[in-house]
C-alpha cells in the first residue's frame, strides 16, 4: 500500500473499480446515444413520409377540383352559347320578316355615310369589267 500526503492509504480496487464504472458509463452512453440517434432517424424518415403523403393528397385533390371547376366553366359556356345562338335565331327571324328592299337600300347607305372614310365604288359596264380610274388614265394621255 501507498500512502498519500495525508497519510491516507491508497486502495487500487478501488481506484480500478472507478475506471472500470467510467469506462462501462462512457459505452453505455454511446450505445444509449446509437440507439437513439437510429431511432431518431427511422422516425424521422417516417414523419418525412407522412409529410409527402399528406403533400400528395393535397395536391389530388387541388388538380380534382380545378377539374371540376374547368368541366362547370366549360358548362357555363356552352349554355351562354346555346342561349346566344337563341337570341341570334330569333333575331335574324324578326329581322327576316320585316325586311325590305328599302330598308336594305338605307342600312347601305347609312353604312357608307357613318364609315366617314373616302369610298370607292366600282359600277360594272358592258361586259362585267369596272372602269376603273378612268379619268386618270385619260388625263394622263393627254399630257403626253
């Protein structure tokens, strides 16, 4: 046996039994610390999971409506068309029955005046063929 300062003495079992007990802690924590950290791990990857699932259905169910939605647009449009192509029907049988030659002759004239841009107007002659720029061409014969 040694002896200290203070005249104690020295017990190695003991001190080895304190090494022993340290090192015993010092792999029990890092097994505890493995342990968990796997664990850690597989729940994480499992909450990720669940996560991109939840993320998944979210987005089904966002493309089914926008579906659904697009389909009762597309409804909506064709029952607007139907009821335009009524009103047009109908129009055009009231316009039908009470039309006459000088309705049209005013609606064409009316046309003319309210376009408000200069018009040419081509008068067929003998033969179908317009004279066009007639009084051009001759004055630019005469120059000559």
């Amino acid at each position: 046996m040694s002896y200290r300062n203070d005249e104690r003495p020295i017990s190695w079992s003991k001190i080895i039994l304190s090494i022993v007990f340290a090192v015993f802690s010092i792999v029990v924590a890092i097994f505890l610390i493995s342990w968990a950290e796997t664990n850690y791990r597989v729940w994480h990857q499992h909450m990720i999971g669940k996560a991109e699932l939840a993320r998944a259905e979210y987005n089904r169910k966002i493309r089914v409506y926008e579906s659904e939605a697009a389909l009762m647009a597309a409804e909506n449009f064709a029952k607007a068309d139907v009821a335009r192509a009524h009103g047009t029907a109908e129009a055009n049988n009231i316009i039908g029955a009470s039309i006459s030659e000088g309705y049209l002759r005013w609606y064409y004239i009316n046309g003319l005046h309210e376009s408000g841009s200069k018009t040419y107007i081509y008068v067929p002659t003998e033969g179908m063929m317009p004279i066009m720029e007639a009084g051009r061409i001759a004055k630019s014969e005469f120059k000559e």
